[in-house]
C-alpha cells in the first residue's frame, strides 16, 4: 500500500503511544477500534455537524487498529489468535463505516456496494496470497490505511462541502467520489494481486 513506505515515520508517533497502553491486552484494544470504527460509521450516517464526530472516532479506531499489533509484539504475545481477530474485525470496520457512508444523505447505494465489492476483493487477494503459502499481499493503491487517510479526510471535505452533481440523475456527493475511488481502486487493486498471486504459484 502507498501508505506502508511511511511506516518507520509513524512508528516515532506511535512508540510512545504504544508504550502508554502496553498494559492492555491488544485484543482488547482491536475490540475498542472495531467500536469505535461501528460509531464513526453511524456518525457519518446522521450526517451534518456529525461528521465531525465520524472525524474524530475514525482517527481513534485507526490509530487503536495501529496499536493492537504493535502492543501484541511489544509484550511478545503475537498470535494466529489475535491476527486472526485483527482482520476479521478490520473486514467489520471497513463495512461498518462504509455503509455509514453508503446510507447517509451524501451516499449511494449502488456506489456503496460497488466500493465494498472492490475493498473486500482487495483484502480477500491479500490475504489469499497468504493462505497458498505466499506472502501476505499489501501491494496497491487501495490497502486500508489509504482508505481510512482518504476517509477521515473526506469526511472534513464533505462537512465544509455540501454541494453536488448529477449522473444519470444519480446525485454525486464528495462522499459520493471517495465511494467510485474505492471500487475502482480496489477492484483494480484486487485484479493485480490476482495476477500477482498466479504468477507466483
């Protein structure tokens, strides 16, 4: 993911903030960012002043979803268990708050369900990878910590921008936007580890 090339730049952010909750269990820690992932989604479907809130709650849920694994590997008590809690509660998240997109007034059904298709298909190829005994795939331009940049910043994009377009009689929103570059980037992104995964195999 483009994002992942950062990952020594925000390990001098999160080490701190890692150390503070080391004393928590990070299953625990990937339950509060799946809640709080579920209440950003909500947020975001009410719409209006509480996008503001989606704002906040959906640093908060990616920035816990950052610490679970790094607080599992501090205390030395990384597992299949808590990697496997990791992404299935991750797979939640990105549903919880997309849906929330998709029904709010800013959404689109047909939108949602085509960005859900290409964020679900990019995971299942990374995580395919994996299970034939590849690597796990991060590759691409649609990982999750894009989405969830792309998100947080939308949702501040589409409070302060209210206005919109239509297609097709179907009215577009900047929230409308983000939806088409999940499923376009994500379905492409799915496709290319596809082939990734064949060639390798």
């Amino acid at each position: 993911m483009v994002l992942d090339s950062y990952r020594k730049n925000a390990d001098k952010f999160l080490d701190p903030i890692t150390e503070k909750f080391s004393r928590m269990n990070p299953n625990t820690i990937s339950i509060l960012s799946l809640i709080l992932a579920g209440l950003g989604g909500v947020s975001y479907y009410l719409g209006h002043y509480f996008l503001l809130l989606a704002f906040v709650l959906i640093i908060m849920s990616a920035l816990f979803d950052a610490l679970d694994g790094k607080i599992a590997r501090l205390k030395n008590i990384s597992s299949r268990k808590g990697d496997m809690l990791d992404h299935v509660f991750d797979r939640y998240s990105d549903m919880f708050i997309v849906l929330g997109m998709t029904f709010s007034i800013y959404g689109n059904v047909y939108l949602g369900l085509f960005a859900l298709l290409g964020i679900l298909l990019t995971s299942y190829m990374g995580t395919q990878s994996q299970a034939l005994g590849l690597k796990r795939d991060y590759s691409g331009i649609a990982g999750r910590a894009d989405r969830l940049v792309l998100i947080i910043i939308f949702s501040i994009v589409q409070f302060f921008i209210t206005a919109h377009f239509a297609i097709y009689s179907i009215e577009i929103y900047a929230t409308g936007i983000l939806l088409i570059w999940f499923g376009l980037a994500g379905n492409i992104n799915a496709i290319t580890r596809f082939f990734d995964m064949y060639k390798n195999l």
